[in-house]
C-alpha cells in the first residue's frame, strides 16, 4: 500500500453514511506525474474534520484520475496542533 503525507485546507465535506464522509481538501500540485487540482479522502466522523481549517494527514489506498487524488485517510491531526510550542 502506498501512502503521502499531505498538507492542506478542507473545502468540502460529502456526507456518506452514519459512519464516514468524503472530504475535499484544496491541493494543486503533482503526484506520481500527475496533475492534480483536489484531494478528496473517505474519513470516519470521530476525525472531527472541520471545513476551513488546515491538516497534517497521512493518506493511504491512492488512486490518481481526473486531477484528483482519491484515497482514504489514516491518520490526521490539525496543522495548528503540530507547531513547537516552545
């Protein structure tokens, strides 16, 4: 299994089931030579992702089409949470 590290802002999140949801995260670069424009990543609800704010995510089971980078998500933590506080 391959897996990125991706940093980024949430601008979307799809609402699946009980369980999961779909987030769309805002991400213009490449990956494995190809273009992409969006992230969007399937993720349980306890991640407590929230819309607008920036994450530190580890992504796994990759697949690029389209411009965008589908996979689902294993480990993320707020970007604001990973500064020194030193």
């Amino acid at each position: 299994m391959k897996t990125v590290i991706i940093v980024s802002k949430c601008s979307r999140v799809i609402k699946l089931n009980q369980i999961e949801d779909y987030y769309e995260f805002h991400f213009k670069g490449v990956c494995a030579g190809e273009s992409l424009r969006k992230v969007r990543v399937k993720g349980g609800k306890d991640f407590n992702i929230r819309l607008g704010e920036e994450y530190l995510m580890y992504v796994g089971h990759l697949i690029c089409r389209e411009g965008v980078l589908n996979g689902t998500i294993l480990k993320i933590k707020p970007l604001s949470d990973c500064w020194d506080q030193s």
